[in-house]
C-alpha cells in the first residue's frame, strides 16, 4: 500500500451531527482555492434542488419485494440513459447496469459483499473491461472509515472518514496519488479521469 504522503488532499469535509457544516477544495498542488461554509453550501443546495427538479426526473420501478430494479433518467422530457439493478438470491445489490438511450451498455458495476458489508465495488467499461476497483474498510461499529480505489493494481484515491465517540461523521477527506494528481478536471472538480469506463 502507498504510503500517506504520496497523496495530495483534494477536498476536505467537515460535519456537525452528520450535517456538512464547510467544505474546502484544493488545487493539483494543494493550495486551498475554495471555502465555503454551511450558509453558503445550504443556499447552493437549495439552487440545485430547484434546478434538479425543473430539468430532471427520473422515473423508478419496483420489484414484489419493494427494491428499484430500473430508473430512467430524463432532461427537459428525453430519456437520457436508464439503469437497471440486479439483485442476488439472498437479496444482496450486486450489480448496477447503465444503458444510453438506444439501449447499448455504457458501464457496469458490480458488487461484493461480506457480513453484509460493501467490500468491494468493480467498474467495468460498456465493452467489458475493469476501469477501476474500490475496497471498503470498515471500524468496529461497522462504518465505512476507508475506500481505496486502484486502477491497475495501483492505489491512486482514497477517502478517509472520521467519526466522534458517539459514532457520528465529524470529517472526511478525499485523496489523490501524487502521480495522478494532473489527471484530475480541476474544471469539473470531479474524478471523471479516473473513475471513468475508458
């Protein structure tokens, strides 16, 4: 595993009572370049939402057992793509299928669980090929503490979350490996280069 100081901080969380109350973002070499506090996140969110639910909507379908086995997602009216949910026979969420409008296969995830945990999720490109893989590390009250992604064997992001004595998240912190960190869009201030199915 690499070590902690192979990878630069990208953005970090800070929570009160499981609310997001600032988050801070930085740039390929790790200056902070933006702040914001829970006014101002809270306004954003308020935006977002109005915005959503003018351009989008999607429309779920249920199983006999109540679990959302497709949803189609539309903009201003059209089909954008559809995603489809398989489930195992236990009824464990073990697979995540997308679709584009004339139904070819873009992307694909797959799951594995253990003690009824998430401990490893698997992208794989709509021609089959594994983009990138997550593991999950949990604490003793079961929550999620880590999630390393590695693309071709190499650990290149992570996110560590942190938690107080009455096991609420109090901080979370999102990580690049310095030999990537000039692949990130800083434009979009997404993964996308990475956690992507090219």
């Amino acid at each position: 595993m690499s070590k902690k100081n192979n990878f630069i901080l990208i953005e970090s969380f800070k929570y009160n009572n499981e609310h997001l109350v600032e988050l801070q973002r930085f740039n390929k070499k790790g200056k902070l370049i933006e702040h914001k506090t829970q006014t101002q996140l809270e306004k954003e969110w308020e935006e977002l939402e109005k915005e959503d639910y003018e351009d989008n909507q999607d429309t779920r379908y249920f199983d006999e057992n109540g679990r959302v086995f497709k949803h189609e997602h539309y903009v201003n009216g059209c089909l954008k793509c559809f995603v489809v949910h398989k489930f195992d026979k236990k009824g464990n969420h073990i697979a995540m299928l997308w679709y584009n409008t004339a139904g070819r296969l873009t992307s694909r995830l797959s799951y594995l669980t253990r003690n009824n945990r998430l401990f490893e999720e698997k992208c794989f490109g709509g021609n089959g090929h594994l983009c990138w893989t997550s593991r999950y590390v949990y604490n003793q009250n079961g929550q999620v503490i880590e999630q390393n992604t590695y693309k071709e064997k190499l650990l290149f992001y992570k996110i560590i979350t942190d938690y107080d004595e009455n096991n609420r998240k109090i901080s979370r912190q999102k990580l690049i490996h310095k030999d990537y960190i000039q692949k990130w869009n800083m434009k979009t201030e997404e993964l996308g280069f990475m956690l992507d199915t090219r």
